[in-house]
C-alpha cells in the first residue's frame, strides 16, 4: 500500500507541476487519429450519418423508380485515313504520313460526325422535330416541313437537344468509332444512331466527289494552257532548226557535227598515212640497198640481192683458192658489176615510187584539213545557237512531259473517285436495344446508398470538427494536463432519474429517496468507477485529503452526483464521511433544505450538534449530510467569511473525509473560495456537454487561487472503452456474490 501511494503521489505531483507551468495552454495538442478514435467519432455521430445516408439512398431510390427508362443505340465506324486517295495527285509513303495525322484525322472525322450539318440531315431525314419523343414543348406542327421554317431560337433548342443524346467517341487504341444516340423510344435510337453514320458517309461521299470534279475541271483547264503553250514551243524549236540547218533531234545530234567528227577521222587517218609514207620516202632517199629492202619488200630487188650474194661467195672461195689471177674470177666480177648495176636501178625505181606515194599523201592530207577546217567553222557558228536551241527544246520536252503526266493523273483520279471515294467503313450498324441505360436500378441505389454513406460519414466529421465538446478523457488531458481520476458510465438512474428527485423541491421524509448508484447497484460498472475515483484520491496524498471539493465549469455537469457517489463510497469503506451541500444558489439536495439546522441555519445559529447531520442512508451510520437550505443574500461571502473556516475546522476534526459539493466554477467564486481552503478539488466534466475552452479555463481559474487539482472526473460516458466486457463479468461477478451473501444469512 505505501508503494502504491508512493508511485500516485509522484505521478500526481509531476501532472500537477506540469498544470502549473502550463499556463499558456489554449487548445489540445496533437494528436495522432486511429481507427478507434474514428469509429468513436462515427458512433457519436450516428444520427446525422444515418438520415443523411437514407435522405440520399431515397432520392437515389426515387430517380431509380420514377426516371422515364431511356434507351442507348449505338453503331461503330472504322475510319481508316491510310486508305484515303490523294486523288493521284502526289506520289508521298501514304504509311508514313497516315501513321503521323492518324489521331487527327480521326479527330476531325468525330468533330464532322457532331457537326450541325450532319445533324441537321438526321432530323430532316427522320423528323425529328416534328416527334413529340424528341422535340418535347418545342414539337413542330405538321404544317412544318423543314428545320429552315423554324425560329432562330427554336432551332438551337433542337439541335442543342441532339448533342444532348448524341455522343462520338473514338474507342481508345483503334480506329473505331462508337456513335451512341439516347431516346425513351427504343426504335427513335436505333434510327438516329443508324441515321447519324448514313448521312455523315453520304456527306463524306458527295464531298469527295464533289472535290474531285472540281480539280478534274481545274486540271482540264490547265492541261488545255499547257497544251497550246507546247505547241507555240515546238513551233519555234522547228523553225530554229530551219534556220541553222538543224536536221538532227539536238543540238549535238546534227549533219554539221556528224560531217565534223568524219573528217576529223579522215584528217587522222590520212596524216597518218602521209607520215608513213614519208618515212619511207627518207630511207628510200638513203640508197641503202638493205634498208630499202627492208621497209619496201620487193621480188625483184630480193632476188637480185641473192643472186648478189651467190655470186660474192663464189668469188671469195676462187680467189682464196686459186687466187687473183684465175680466169674464171674475171667472169665473176664482171657478172657482180652488171648484177650491181641492176640493183642500183631497182632501188631508183623504189625511190621514184615511194616518192610519189609521199606526195600524193602529202597532198591528200592537205585536201582532207582544209574540208576539216571548213566544216570546224561550221560547228562554231552551230555553238553560238546552240543555247537557245536547248532552251527550246527544253521547253518542247517539258511541256509535253507535264501536259502527259496530267492527263493520265486526270484519268486516275476520275477512278478514284468512284472506287475510292471514302475511306469510312460500318463494323456495326445500331440494332433495338433490349434494356434502358437509365436508370440503372441496382446500380443507383448502390451508388445512392454508397454516395449517402460517404456524405454522410463527411458530415459526421465535419459536425465533429466543429463540435467543441470534450467525449473522452484523452482529450481532457490534451487540453488541459489534468490527470483522469475516474470515467463514470452513463445511468439513466443517476443521470434524469436523480435530477429529478434532487430537484423537486419536495421535502424528504424518508431515507430510502437518497439513492445514489453506489449504494443502489454495488457491483455495476458505475460503483467501480466511484471506488476507483476514491482509491485515487486516497492515494493522490500522504496523509489522504480530508476536505475534497467538487465543482465543474458550468453547470449540468453532474458534480452533485459525483459527490453523493464518492461520499457513498467512502462511507463504504468504514471512514466517517460527511457530505455539504454548499451550492447555496441552487442546491441539488433540496429535499433537505427543510432539516434544521442546514448550512444556512448554522451560520445563524451556530455549528449545531452532531444529532442535526441528516442520516440519508440507514445502513451507513457514518454518512452524514448537511443540506445547503435557504439562499442567502451573499452566498459567496457566507462561503469566505471566518464562521465557515470554524465550521470546517471542526468537521476537520471530527470527520475522516468531508466532500463538499460547490457551485460551477466559471458562473461564480463559490468554489474558488472552498477550494483554496480544501486539500485537493475535483473538477467533474461531462461527456458531450463540457466544451473544451470551458474546462480550460475553469483550470486555470482554480490554479490561480492556489487549488490542488487532483483531477477530473469524466461523467456520463457513453459506451465507455473500459466496460466493454461488463455484460457478462460483473452478471456473473453480481450473481456469486449473492449467493455468498444467502450462504451467510
């Protein structure tokens, strides 16, 4: 017990030093939410979460039943613009270009399928403004045949109506549209959505067409301009040619330049013969038997030349032989003299010839440069024309190349046209739809019910945000660095049923009307809470606190009851215990007031004697009471006058334990007054009704006037965390008990 009432003296001492150098302090602190404290939130605030929920589930509800069911068609297109024709007119990679534009192109086809035309040939196709279903208040009569009739203003409203129920949009990835129309007429969607693709393919398809016939008849005029400007060019490239003796097809291609390159070869081929020729002539000139021999060939200078030889050889032989003087030497020579004779002739008719040879080269060389010089001449005068002649035909073959190119693209683009005119394609044609989109019942009355949920929990914790209330001893602490004494649960005994005995205003006759839970109901949740809160006090000091004061903020707070419970409990526990009632404005214990001598009385008549202490309880002789009787004038002087410290003075002496019950702290100085004489205070709160500020400053008014705190006291707590087991143990613990007390009897 000592180490018990060491370790809550220390811990009361470190919370009460923190309260005193906390005086600052102007809200709770921080802290960290957890899903308890959510659900506690949600608990408290049940009631405006649950009508908001139903006030939402049922106005989803009714839209889920009373909503006109509307009915969706939808068709698809496949809009492919790799597949659209150029008209023939570019020879560009269609892949590359359509794969670059491919979302835009597809964008533009979506915006043409929205746009008012295409609407406009949907209701004028389908009548759209004559159908009640559709046009609503703005129905046209049947006099009305087109949309061009209406007013200015009457149109928008239409047409705005058809956007509302149309809707393109390209399916994400692929080059798919999906074309949904929305009606209460199942057939009127099916038409509209199947009306939107015809008259948007028909409006693609009379634009290209229409495009096309309108560059056929641009190309057709263009090609008859180019065409005559060609024929103007070839006419003048004929009549250069007239004039310079152009017969060839170019300027290189032509009489005076082929005549030009002949001669040029002839002049090489007759300068060279006439160099050979000349060569020959020279060595013929050197009288040089062999040499002639060797550069002209002849037979009748060879055998000559072997007769020479034979002739030689046998002369050479005789003479070595017979030598000079022999006969037949002289025949020989004589016969090598005429042979010598013959050659010298042969090689002068060679010479003569080669001669003439030479010369007739020579002068048909001459012949042939001066026709190469002429015709030289004639090539240069055909250079200075040549750039105009190439001008011109250039102008020929360009002329003639486009005006070609444009009549075979003329005709392919006139193929096109037909063949290729659109690059759209249906996948899926709208067909009668089987069920209405809207409403969809169970899915809006989930969403309701989950939608009313989610409201509803926002709202709870935006009332909770707001609410200043303090619901939990966590935050009493937060706030104001108070220790927690106790948590009482909420009792409906002692909660309305004791008010309303406590004030009547009747006169007690009995003692059996002094009820508190504590006595009534020994063994429920709320006894345990009052022997807590008095175990606590016990050991908050050393010695215990004799004069314990109990008071709150404001009232309504239950300080009465929390008084007349721990008095009970002391009381319980043996201890002579008297109980004040020194509210003396507005006493919770009036059905005393009567009982003389009261608080009032005394401080007239003097202490009185112990016979006068009320008894309101028979089975503890050692709870006393004294009722606060009749207001007086001052009360917060009789309170601090010198006549109420004598009389606590001797219930000091006379008394283990005198619990006094005051007025609120902040309405009045009452309880600042006993609390500065009284060894320790209780500061008594209740669940949703003490405001946080409130509680704040009710501390640091009572810290101001030197009040020991010892701590609170949270009152009326509904669904306390700390009794959530209580059904079945203290059923049990209550039933034993009982059967031990039988036992005894």
């Amino acid at each position: 017990m000592d180490i018990q009432r060491s370790l809550a003296r220390q811990t009361h001492d470190q919370i009460s030093a923190w309260s005193q150098g906390a005086n600052e302090w102007r809200g709770i602190a921080p802290q960290q939410v957890s899903f308890v404290d959510i659900m506690r939130t949600i608990a408290r605030r049940k009631v405006p979460i649950i009508c908001f929920a139903a006030i939402i589930f049922c106005a989803a509800a009714s839209y889920a039943f009373l909503k006109t069911p509307t009915y969706e068609g939808v068709a698809r297109l496949q809009i492919d613009p790799t597949r659209s024709s150029n008209l023939g007119l570019t020879d560009s990679d269609k892949s590359t270009s359509a794969s670059s534009d491919t979302d835009s192109h597809v964008a533009t086809e979506v915006a043409i399928i929205q746009s008012e035309t295409v609407a406009r040939q949907v209701m004028e196709s389908l009548k759209l403004y004559a159908n009640p279903q559709f046009a609503g208040k703005d129905v046209t009569p049947a006099a009305v045949k087109s949309l061009s009739e209406l007013g200015p203003a009457q149109r928008q409203r239409l047409f705005a109506a058809f956007y509302d129920d149309l809707t393109a949009k390209v399916v994400p990835n692929t080059q798919v549209v999906e074309i949904r129309f929305r009606s209460t007429n199942p057939m009127m969607a099916r038409d509209a959505a199947n009306s939107v693709i015809d008259e948007y393919m028909q409006r693609n398809f009379h634009a290209r067409v229409d495009g096309t016939a309108q560059i056929s008849q641009w190309l057709s005029a263009e090609m008859e301009e180019i065409r005559a400007n060609t024929t103007a060019s070839q006419q003048k490239l004929a009549d250069f040619q007239k004039a310079n003796n152009l017969l060839g097809t170019d300027e290189s291609n032509n009489i005076v330049t082929d005549r030009l390159k002949q001669l040029n070869e002839e002049l090489t081929q007759a300068e060279a013969d006439r160099i050979i020729k000349e060569g020959r002539f020279r060595l013929a000139r050197t009288s040089n038997p062999e040499l002639i021999a060797a550069v002209v060939p002849s037979t009748t200078l060879q055998v000559l030349r072997t007769q020479q030889a034979e002739l030689q050889a046998q002369y050479a032989q005789l003479s070595s032989k017979f030598g000079d003087g022999y006969p037949k030497l002289l025949e020989l020579q004589s016969q090598l003299d005429h042979l010598n004779s013959s050659i010298q002739t042969e090689g002068g008719n060679i010479e003569k010839r080669l001669a003439n040879e030479y010369g007739a080269a020579a002068k048909a060389e001459a012949m042939i440069r001066a026709d190469f010089e002429n015709q030289k001449m004639d090539a240069f005068k055909l250079n200075e024309n040549a750039a105009q002649y190439a001008n011109l035909r250039h102008q020929v073959d360009s002329g003639q190349q486009l005006y070609d190119t444009l009549q075979l693209k003329l005709k392919e683009a006139g193929i096109a046209s037909g063949l290729n005119s659109s690059f759209v394609g249906i996948v899926d044609r709208a067909q009668i739809p089987d069920k209405p989109v809207e409403p969809r019942k169970f899915l809006d009355l989930g969403l309701g019910l989950g939608a009313g949920l989610f409201g509803g929990l926002l709202l709870g914790f935006v009332l909770d945000t707001f609410d200043d209330t303090i619901h939990t001893s966590g935050e009493i602490e937060s706030a104001t660095a108070i220790m927690e004494l106790s948590s009482v649960p909420f009792h409906i005994g002692s909660s309305a049923g004791d008010r309303k005995l406590l004030s009547s205003g009747g006169t007690m006759q009995s003692t059996s009307k002094f009820d508190p839970i504590s006595a009534r109901e020994p063994n429920g949740p709320g006894a345990e809470a009052y022997r807590s809160l008095g175990s606590l006090i016990l050991l908050s000091m050393e010695p215990p606190p004799k004069v314990v004061v109990v008071t709150s903020a404001v009232p309504g707070e239950g300080k009465s009851t929390v008084s007349s419970n721990l008095a009970t409990t002391l009381a319980q526990w043996g201890r002579r215990v008297l109980l004040i009632d020194a509210d003396l404005r507005r006493s919770s214990f009036q059905p005393y007031a009567g009982l003389k001598p009261n608080l009032s009385g005394m401080f007239a008549n003097g202490p009185g004697e112990k016979h006068c202490r009320y008894q309101p309880l028979a089975n503890l002789p050692n709870l006393h009471m004294v009722s606060a009787g009749i207001r007086p004038t001052d009360p917060t002087g009789v309170l601090d006058s010198a006549r109420m410290q004598e009389l606590m003075s001797t219930w000091r002496a006379e008394y283990d334990h005198v619990v006094v019950d005051t007025p609120p702290v902040l309405p009045f100085a009452d309880a600042i007054v006993l609390a500065a004489h009284a060894d320790g205070v209780i500061l008594v709160t209740r669940s949703g009704v003490t405001q946080t500020k409130a509680l704040i400053r009710a501390k640091h008014v009572l810290a101001r006037s030197g009040a020991n705190i010892l701590g609170f006291v949270l009152n009326a707590v509904r669904r306390p965390e700390y009794y959530n087991a209580y059904p079945a143990y203290y059923q049990s613990m209550g039933s034993t008990h009982s059967d031990t007390h039988q036992k005894k009897n």
